[in-house]
C-alpha cells in the first residue's frame, strides 16, 4: 500500500514536472524576438531625408550617418543613443547628397556636394574626413570643377584588397553641362577620379562614359554610378543611362577603363512615379564580395524597375562571377507574389563573411501607401533571398514632401545597420536598426 501511494506520488509529480516544462516552452514561445530600432534624428529635425550610413570596422559600436541638407548623427553604443550635429565646409559650402564610408583604419569620409559662396551652385563634389569617429571633420577637398558645369550624385569606395592600388579611394558622379537644359546641346558624362593618399587629394578627373545622356534628371540622364573594388584591385562601375544599366571596369588603378556594356534594361527607365513618394529612382548600385567566402569575387548589380506594372516596382539583381563579362539571368530580389511598390534598395555585401543585405520600402502587406522596410538575406551568392519586415510600424508618406532619393545599409563581420526614412504626420525621421546576423534566425 506505501509502495502504490509513492508512485502515485511520483506520477503526479512527474506530471507537475511536464506541465511546467510545457509551461515555460510555450511562453518561451510567445515571447517574440524584439529587434533593436532607433530613432536617429532629433525630434526638433523634422525633414532628413537621403541617408547613408557607415559602420566603423575597428569598432562596429561606432557608427555615423549623414542625411540632407548638411546633418550628421553619430553613435558609440550601437545606435541607442545618438549626436546630432551638421557638417560645414568653409570653403566649398554643403549641398546634399551624402554618402558616408570608413576606411580599414577607422577613418570616416562625408562625401557631398558644394554650396559655395557666390553664383555657383554644386560646381563640385566634396570629401571630408573625420578621424575622430564623427566627432569634428576637416574642411573637406574639392573635385571636379569645371567652370559652372554642375557635379552631382557621387558615390565612393575603397581598395580593401592587397593589391599594388591600395588602399586607393574612387569616386565617381555624373557631369551636367547645363542642369535642366532641354536644349540637346547640353550632355551629361560619368567622371571618376583617384586618391593614393586617403582623400588628401584627388587625380584631375577623367570622364569614363562612352555615350552621353541629356539633362533633364531623367530616363535619358547618365546617372547613378556607384564604384567598388574587386579582390585584385579591379574597380567596377554601373550607372542608369537612355539605354538601361551600363557596366564599365578598370584594370590599372582607374587610369583608364574599357567599353561601356548595357547588362540589362529597365523598363520604364530609372525614373519612376510611386505614389505618395515626391520622386523616386532605381538607380543601381555595384558591389564586390571581398570576403573569403565560397563566392568571394562575385560583382552584384542592384536596381528596382517597373517591367512588372507601374504599379508593381519590383527589386532585381544580376551577378557575375568573372569580372564583369558574362552576367547571371535577373534575379528578383523581393520574394513577395503581391502587386505592389517595393523600392528605394541599397546593398552591402560584408567583407568578412560574404553575406549579402538588401533594405527597402515595401507595400507587399500594407494597403495605400502605407509603407515598411524590409531587408533581404542571401548567403548562397544570391542564388536565393529570405525577406524580413524590420520596421516597427508602418508610415505614410506624402507625395507634396521631398522623401530624398536613397536609403542606406552597412556591415561588417555579422553586424548590420540599415537605415531609412519614416514619415509621420507630414514630419520626417531617420531610424536606424542593429542587427547581429543570427538574429534573422529569431525574425
């Protein structure tokens, strides 16, 4: 009888042990991963628009953003807090366009356009560098002034491989003759130019586009190019033109380049109407893995185009795997079956494990224009993409308020910061997420 009424006792003991177990599982479950977003401009800064973002290698808490006209946000704790703060240059003024990158050393670069003082209006690109992780920044070098000829939308990389170039930085932008001219006199032309000596200074440009584009900030505008660096020194560069994506390379440091190849159209050209948005562009943008992963050398080429529908904006990629002559079919990025807006994509590819980001605004689950971010993930060489929502809620742009022409990722060694726009109540905001990349297992 004791014996029966001890293993009564241990079965209802061992049945108290289970539901507890199955207890915590099940809230272990309900407990949803909280992704860490943050807003990083003031509340008092109602317009930032056009954002970058560069993480700094030798301290991946260290992370500084730019956004339009002339503001700069900085961070030591991973994007909890941030400095707010505006960039100026005495001598050739700022104008927009940010792009931001750090060097391997920690150095970081504000690249933009000038404001000088007098009639000229963006007659030049500036780099300014900060070796203070953001804090303060020299007042900046000018290129390519070319009398009143207008410099506009640059981007920059640099040379991380172990090449005789490096660690050489290339910038390259588009030429205006005449901004807004529709007389077909005026052109515009895709320059580039070198520094050997981290942005002190810079080589007297040369112009690499084989063709010209008109002057209307449009379809038919060479516009666009984004330079990166392959594992030999190589510099690719695509950029949009009348034609679609053009492609060109560079084997001797930039001294000179080949000819240009159109390596896919765009249907309905880079310049498209999404609604709510005050204008919106699929420029591309180029990078290289130079990782040591199974697919380190591979060139990736990202856009977003309308050959689905005006009303459908879709993400493309195409890649390749010998240096830039043959190419891959297209690839589509957002793994959504919905007609609707996926647009504004930027790509980084981390140097230390090859993995690919991809962010955008997507309506695939909203209705409107209510608008999310989301970031694709590829670790198969882009063979195949997994889509992830990273916003916390959604936003309503308005179509009367400038929205900017880009958003921006970054990532180094598992760390990955994208970073958006949001618009509320007809106010702007930069927001800004960190993510470790086992995080996606938890998303």
């Amino acid at each position: 009888m004791q014996n029966l009424i001890r293993m009564k006792k241990i079965s209802w003991l061992t049945i108290a042990l289970l539901i507890s177990i199955n207890s915590c599982e099940k809230k272990e479950s309900e407990e949803k991963f909280e992704l860490q977003v943050n807003r990083v401009s003031n509340f008092g800064n109602d317009h930032p628009n056009e954002i970058s973002v560069a993480v700094n290698p030798v301290n991946t808490d260290n992370v500084v953003v730019g956004s339009n006209l002339n503001w700069c946000y900085y961070t030591f704790t991973g994007g909890t807090s941030w400095t707010e703060d505006n960039i100026t240059s005495a001598e050739h003024g700022v104008w927009g366009d940010p792009v931001l990158m750090f060097d391997e050393q920690g150095s970081v670069y504000y690249c933009h356009l000038s404001n000088p003082e007098g009639d000229a209006w963006v007659d030049r690109i500036v780099v300014q560098k900060s070796i203070s992780s953001g804090q303060s920044w020299n007042d900046g070098v000018g290129i390519g002034l070319n009398g009143n000829k207008v410099q506009d939308k640059e981007w920059i990389c640099f040379d991380r491989s172990d090449s005789p170039y490096a660690p050489n930085f290339y910038i390259s932008w588009t030429e205006f003759d005449d901004y807004g001219s529709s007389d077909p006199a005026d052109k515009t032309r895709i320059k580039f130019s070198v520094s050997d000596d981290r942005a002190e200074t810079w080589s007297e440009p040369i112009v690499i586009s084989d063709t010209e584009g008109d002057c209307l900030d449009g379809d038919n505008t060479m516009e666009g190019a984004v330079p990166c660096t392959g594992n030999n020194g190589e510099i690719y560069i695509a950029w949009s033109g009348p034609e679609g994506i053009y492609f060109d390379s560079s084997t001797d440091g930039g001294l000179t380049f080949g000819q240009d190849k159109i390596i896919s159209d765009m249907p309905g050209g880079w310049a498209f109407d999404v609604p709510g948005i005050y204008r919106c562009n699929g420029m591309p943008f180029t990078v290289c893995d130079n990782s040591d992963s199974p697919y380190s050398g591979n060139i990736y080429v990202m856009w977003s185009d309308q050959r689905n529908g005006t009303d459908n904006t879709d993400i493309f990629l195409l890649k390749s795997e010998d240096g830039g002559n043959t190419w891959s079919e297209r690839i589509k990025v957002n793994n959504d079956e919905t007609i609707s807006h996926q647009f504004f994509p930027n790509i980084v590819v981390d140097p230390v494990s090859g993995i690919i980001y991809i962010v955008y605004y997507s309506r695939s689950e909203t209705t409107g224009n209510d608008t999310e971010v989301w970031l694709a993930r590829s670790d198969d060489g882009a063979d195949s993409f997994e889509n992830y929502r990273i916003s916390k809620r959604t936003f309503t742009p308005e179509s009367d308020i400038f929205f900017g022409d880009y958003i921006d990722i970054d990532a180094y060694n598992g760390v990955i910061y994208p970073a958006w726009m949001e618009m509320h109540s007809r106010l702007m905001s930069v927001w800004i997420a960190r993510i470790s990349d086992e995080d996606f297992e938890k998303l």
